[in-house]
C-alpha cells in the first residue's frame, strides 16, 4: 500500500493498548521476530512495547507500514478460525481507531484506504453496524430507532432500557391509548374490549395467542424494564444479554406489526 498516512501518536498508543490487551508477551515477540523487527522499546509491559517500537519505527520511516505490517501478522483471521467473533470485536475496534486517518483492516486481513472521519460518531458509525454486532438475530426498525446511539456506544444497559422505553410509546401510538408498562398493556389488549388485536379473537385459540402475547409484553416490562431501572448498571451482563433482550423486543414489535385497531376501549 503506496504512501500511507501517518498516525497520530494518540492513534498508536491506542492502537498499541488494543493489541496489548489481545496478544501474550511471546505471541508479540514473535511475530516482530518473523518480520525481523527490533524492540526498540527498552519496556516490559506489552502495549508500551508496541507503542514505543512503533512510534520509532514510524519516525525513521516516516510511514507506519511497519505496524501495518505487525498488526496483519498478528491478527491473520487464519489464527481466529474457532474464535470469529473475538477476530471481529479486535477488528471492529481497532477500525474505530485507524478511519480517522482512512485505513481499515478488512475481514480478509487486507488494509485498505477509505474516507478518513472526524468524529467519534462518525467512526463508530463506520466501523460498526447494528446487525454487525448481533449477527444473526433480527433486530426490528422500531428497536434500532429508539436506541441506535447507545447500540454505537456499546452502551448496552441503556440500549435495552431505551428499547423498552420504545416498546411502551409505540404502543400508545397505534392504539391511542395513555400509561406505561403492564396498566397499559392491560388496558390495550384486554380480550374484553380490545384497543389493539392480534387476531380476530373469535375462536378459544385465537382468544389464547392474544393473552399470551399480551402477557409476553407485560413479563417484558416487569422482567426487563423495571429492574434496568432500579439495579446498579455495573451488575449489567453487556452483549450477550443485550442480544438476547433485544430479540425479544423485536419480536413484540414483529406481533405488534400484525395488530389492528378495532375501536373499541378507550383511554
């Protein structure tokens, strides 16, 4: 790759703490061995050897094509084979750190130039999509519009929180109807006199899916919303929990989709 751009020395150190935190001293060691490197760095700790060396090797080159170099050796998606998703997370950040200056590390262990930005925002929205980071699950619109900003952050216990929060207003938007949580839940999709319906609630079955979709949506906001409310978020389990949240919301949405307003009820 022909005249490629300098790093600032906040992109290097970053740079160098993410590798440190993904690489053991020997793995480090090795792979500079193999590209007949020199530590230059005089230091013991992993991401000051990096962060050194390559700042030195930076200046004399005046290009950072020697860290190029080590971080393509040391992240070969070859040596991720049975950990993608551990590949894809070092990847993902480390692209949050090199777009500003127009470099991306692709999932085929090839950099490539692309449009440098200039915020954080930016960035993120850059390195990462919301369906990158939950592969696989079908994340609904209606979940994306109401906590997209934390989902970039990685600011999962807000995510969910904002989600549910989402999950209560459109509710209030297809039916009319006021409150929050389990008393407007109670209030739209009473089999009684339904605001909003599932189906045509003319047979026992079709009487069944309603109540317990309507009982899904209240465990949703006793289970979910109500304790993100009061816990403390350093007890938040992160991602995996976020996913699996958020996929329940999603398929509240998908049920809510199908839904019709038959005028009956009221506020």
């Amino acid at each position: 790759m022909s005249s490629l751009p300098l790093l600032s020395d906040r992109q290097l150190e970053s740079i160098a703490r993410l590798l440190g935190d993904c690489a053991t001293g020997g793995a480090i060691s090795q792979v500079l061995n193999s590209l007949s490197l020199t530590d230059t760095s005089g230091e013991s700790t992993k991401w000051r050897r990096i962060y050194r060396t390559f700042s030195h090797y930076q200046i004399h080159d005046r290009a950072p094509s020697k860290l190029i170099d080590f971080v393509r050796t040391l992240l070969d998606p070859a040596a991720y084979v049975d950990r993608p998703d551990e590949f894809e997370n070092v990847r993902q950040q480390l692209n949050a750190i090199l777009v500003f200056s127009g470099l991306e590390y692709g999932k085929d262990g090839k950099f490539r130039r692309t449009a440098a930005v200039s915020t954080i925002d930016e960035a993120h929205q850059r390195a990462q999509t919301i369906q990158a980071k939950f592969r696989g699950r079908r994340i609904h619109s209606e979940v994306v519009k109401y906590c997209k900003p934390e989902l970039l952050q990685d600011n999962y216990f807000h995510a969910v929180f904002e989600a549910t929060k989402g999950l209560a207003q459109r509710i209030r938007e297809l039916s009319g109807a006021d409150g929050d949580g389990v008393i407007l839940v109670d209030r739209v999709f009473s089999v009684e006199r339904p605001v909003l319906a599932l189906n045509t609630l003319q047979t026992e079955t079709e009487r069944s899916e309603h109540k317990g979709f309507a009982s899904l949506m209240k465990g949703c906001f006793a289970a979910v919303r109500n304790p993100l409310a009061h816990e403390p978020k350093l007890l938040w389990k992160g991602e995996g929990d976020a996913a699996d949240y958020l996929s329940l919301i999603s398929l509240l949405h998908r049920k809510l989709d199908d839904c019709v307003k038959t005028g009956l009820g009221g506020r």
